[in-house]
C-alpha cells in the first residue's frame, strides 16, 4: 500500500503502511534507501507474530471482553506472516472474524459500537459496524 508519495529537496517520502520510505531515484535507480517504522498504537492485549512462532506456529489465544459485557472472549490467531484472527465466545462459536491478515492484532480501550476497536499491524485501527470489524472507510 503505497500512499502519496512526497517530493521534497530531491527526495521522495511515501507512507507504505506500517512505515514511512525515503529515497532518492537516480538515473532510472533508487538510493539511499530508508525505511522508518511509525509509532505503534498501544493495545491492551494483543497477539502478534513472534508469538505464534515462540508457540511452534500452533494457534495463540488470550482472553479479551472484546463487547464490555464481563464475559471474556477468546482472541485465537494462527498463521505465518501473516496471521489469520478471530474471537471466539468461550463456548467455541464466533463472534467476529476479521478480514485482514496482519503481524500484529490488539484490543484497543475505545469502543464502537459495543465493541472494542482493534488494532491491526502498527497503527491500522478496525472498528465494528454492527456487523463486522472493518478499517474505517471501507
């Protein structure tokens, strides 16, 4: 996901996601290649990818009240780059899948919806939509 790119001082900035490029194109070449990741929204529970891989890539699951209603859920994510997510009620039937595979998902405090907002990768934030968890504008 390449985002519109700046031109500043004879070098381009883009925003590919979860990080910021800088580089300069030279004679039909690219250099000075630099790649800085951008802050992370911090999440109150989370699964990422390195815990599946310390876990032997077998499934992850934390506890999480993913809708405020005192019972936890089970966020259970499994998968290799990337990871595949869903919250399971505890007595096995989902809830909610998500349609995005990231590296890292997280239960935010905010809320929309009854639901807490989660967050995928750094920064990316779903929110429900009565229905789903979806990245705002689509």
């Amino acid at each position: 996901m390449w985002l519109d790119p700046e031109y500043v001082d004879g070098v381009f900035h883009g925003d590919i996601g979860y990080s910021v490029v800088s580089f300069r194109y030279d004679g039909g070449r690219i250099t000075d290649l630099e790649e800085v990741a951008k802050a992370e929204v911090q999440a109150v529970v989370e699964v990422t990818l390195d815990d599946v891989i310390a876990n032997g890539l077998k499934d992850v699951e934390v506890n999480l009240d993913i809708d405020g209603d005192g019972v936890l859920e089970v966020l259970s994510c499994c998968g290799f780059r990337p990871l595949g997510c869903a919250v399971n009620r505890v007595d096995g039937t989902r809830l909610a899948g998500f349609p995005y595979m990231c590296h890292r998902f997280g239960q935010l405090t905010n809320r929309t919806n009854g639901y807490s907002n989660i967050v995928c990768n750094q920064y990316i934030v779903m929110t429900w939509n009565g229905s789903e968890c979806r990245v705002a504008g689509e």
